[in-house]
C-alpha cells in the first residue's frame, strides 16, 4: 500500500521499491508515521531530477524518519541541493588546481586517469553537492 500511494504521488515505481527495500528498510524495519508515501516520492523525484544527490538522499532519509518540514524544506534548510553555479564550481577547481600541483601536472602529461581522482577531490570539497557533470566540464 506504501509503494503505490508513492507511485501514484508521481514516484517511479522501481526506483521507489529499490528505496523502500534497500535504503529504507536498512533504517528501520517498521516506517515511522512521519515518513510518508509523499515523502518517498520527493526524496525519489528530488533524485531523478537531478536536485538531490544520492548521496544526499540518503544524508536526508534519517530526518524524513522524525518530525520534518518536508523533503523540499528540509533539502533547502540543510543545504543539500545540488549546485549548478558556475562561478562556485570554479572555485572549487581552483583551489584543487591549486592544492595538487603535481597531479595537475601529471594529468597534463597525459595521465588522463587521475581526472577521476581530481574530480573525487572537487566532489569532496563540494559535499557531494555539486553537478558532475558540469564540474567536469
């Protein structure tokens, strides 16, 4: 009944369950009366739209299961969302520039493999927040 007052709420249904059996079910094996099917569905589409992590997702999940002010709200209070901002992006990217002058040079070089690590760090320092895939860019 939970799933399908979610899906109905708008959620995916398979993204839904996955939650529901893997995320949710690791908090608690009986769902609080604060964490409802319309809340599965924001944490759900708050990921599939790109506004929240998976990380962060999971980071909110435990506040959904006590009083809250709702996903939107409690994603806005906690500062989870993700950033898109270009001018934060690049600073991030500065400062990793700066504190890695060897990997820097090394990727110049050509080894191309420690993008992955330079980009692990500038994810880090972001809290998981900002967008991949415009970091990389």
């Amino acid at each position: 009944a939970f799933l399908l007052e979610a899906v109905d709420s708008g959620a995916d249904a398979m993204t839904s369950a996955r939650w529901l059996l893997g995320e949710v079910a690791a908090l608690s094996t009986e769902l609080p009366s604060s964490f409802t099917p319309r809340d599965l569905a924001d944490l759900v589409g708050a990921v599939a739209a790109g506004t929240l992590s998976r990380r962060s997702a999971k980071e909110l999940l435990p506040v959904l299961f006590q009083e809250h002010l709702g996903v939107a709200a409690e994603i806005e209070k906690r500062g989870l969302a993700r950033v898109d901002d270009a001018d934060f992006m690049s600073g991030i990217v500065a400062e990793i520039i700066d504190e890695s002058p060897d990997e820097v040079a090394l990727f110049r070089a050509g080894k191309t493999k420690l993008r992955k690590v330079l980009m692990g760090r500038c994810m880090k320092r972001a809290r998981g927040r900002a967008d991949p895939k415009k970091l990389g860019e």
